[in-house]
C-alpha cells in the first residue's frame, strides 16, 4: 500500500519506498466474530498450532521475498504495546472473502 507522503505531501510511497520496517504482532481477538449476540466468537479462528505456523510464515515473507525488517511479538502471549499514530488517517482493512 502507497500509505507515506511523498514530496508533495500525496500519499504515493510504500514501505518499501520509505525503507522502513515491520513490528508484527500476533491478536487472534481481531478475528472476534460479534454478529450475534454481545459476547465474541473466535469458532472460525485456526487452532493455535496452525495460526502460529501461519504467524511465522507470514513473517518469514515479509523478510525474505520483500527484504523487509520485521520485529515480532511473542507468539501467545499477553503483550502490551504502545503506538503513536502519526497522521490524520487510520485505515481499517476489512475483507467478505476468507483467505484459505
């Protein structure tokens, strides 16, 4: 995604483009299905052995096929991270399709 200014202030540069990196945090809860009812599904979640094989191939990606530096969490674990959002924009990924 071209997401960073480039000289005339457009968001036209990728990650790639700026040189930056990659911190990759696992969140299973991002997959909370609260279409019915008030409390989250996580049925359709992969089995965590399967997910965090998918976490790690994910991440070897990332570095390997874009040469990209990727700093992980801790596969599982209870972490706290704290962000700056630098910018007028948030953008919110959101997909029907499932990836399979």
């Amino acid at each position: 995604m071209r997401i960073f200014e480039d000289e005339n202030e457009k968001m036209n540069l990728s990650l790639l483009d700026v040189g930056a990196g990659i911190l990759s945090v696992s969140q299973f809860t991002l997959y909370a299905d609260v279409r019915k009812g008030r409390r989250p599904s996580f049925t359709d979640s992969a089995p965590g052995n399967e997910a965090e094989a998918l976490y790690q191939l994910f991440n070897e990606k990332l570095e390997q096929e874009l040469g990209l530096n990727v700093e992980t969490g801790v596969f599982g674990a209870s972490m706290q991270v704290t962000i700056t959002n630098d910018g007028p924009v948030t953008i919110m990924l959101d997909s029907d399709e499932l990836a399979k």
